[in-house]
C-alpha cells in the first residue's frame, strides 16, 4: 500500500498475518502492522506507526515520528526528526537504529521508570535492560552519544514534545 501525499489516518494492513509493507507518502499518517512480519514506512510527514505482532520494521522517515514496535522483536528506525521510540515491558527486544541522543526520545510505559533500567555498552551499541529481570528492551545500533535519563520520558504517550 502506498498513501501518496495526504494524512492517512488508521491505514490498516492488507491482509491480516501476512508479510505487509505499507507506505505512508508524505501525510502525517497513523500506521498499523497488525498480524505478520510487516514493514512499515512512514516516509515524510509526522507518522505514528504500530508494529502489531510479530516482528516487524519500522522505518519513521522525514519528520517527528512516533515508533511502537508492539509484540516481537523489532527494527525501529526514526530517521531525521525529532522521533519517539515506545518501549515496554514484555514486548520482545527492538533495535532501534541511529537514535540521536539529545533529539530522540524513548517513551517508557506500563510503569517502567529510568531507575529500573540498565544501560550497557556493547561493541556494536548499547544494551537497554530491565534491571530486576535482565530483559532487553532495546539494542540501540548507531546510536550519536551516550544515551542517560534526559533521553527517556515515562508514560508520557499523549505528549509528542
């Protein structure tokens, strides 16, 4: 599916629990994975997108995106803007790739605070861990700097700044 240049709102995938790729074009669009390995692209635009189950990518593109991988393990590309990347306890692990510390953002949720996580220098990034479990949230991959607390927001889903 391909959304040309208007806002898509609630853009659904083509057939539940197949490998999808959708397009939003250059709207701000709202992007569901639903079932499946999907690709999501939100393209130009401020897009918020929606992984679903499975394990999917998504790519935000040009513009200040939201990314929520959803069930699975996930890719998770914002781009250039200023993006926020929803993670989750019990979710699977992303990898979240050229996340611009200082500009990006990680949206924690279902109560996960700062305090609770581990970071982890890795040869090929940083490791983000729950601490008390040891479960990964996320592999950040290209990553500009240190990520810290002022890179994270909690429960913060209705706020875009």
């Amino acid at each position: 599916i391909y959304g040309d240049r208007a806002d898509h709102k609630g853009v659904p995938v083509a057939a539940a629990g197949q490998q999808d790729c959708i397009n939003g074009g250059a709207g701000d669009d709202l992007l569901y994975g639903n079932e499946g390995e999907d690709t999501l692209n939100g393209d130009a635009g401020n897009d918020t997108l929606f992984g679903g189950k499975d394990n999917d990518i998504l790519f935000g593109g040009e513009g200040d995106d939201w990314l929520f991988g959803g069930l699975g393990d996930n890719t998770l590309s914002g781009a250039a803007g200023s993006d926020q990347f929803i993670l989750s306890a019990g979710n699977g692990s992303n990898t979240i790739l050229n996340f611009e510390v200082g500009i990006d953002k990680l949206v924690l949720t279902g109560g996960l605070s700062f305090e609770q996580l581990q970071l982890t220098p890795t040869l090929n990034g940083t490791l983000l861990r729950i601490a008390g479990t040891g479960q990964v949230l996320a592999n950040f991959v290209g990553a500009n700097g240190a990520i810290g607390s002022s890179d994270f927001r909690s429960n913060l889903l209705s706020q875009s700044s």
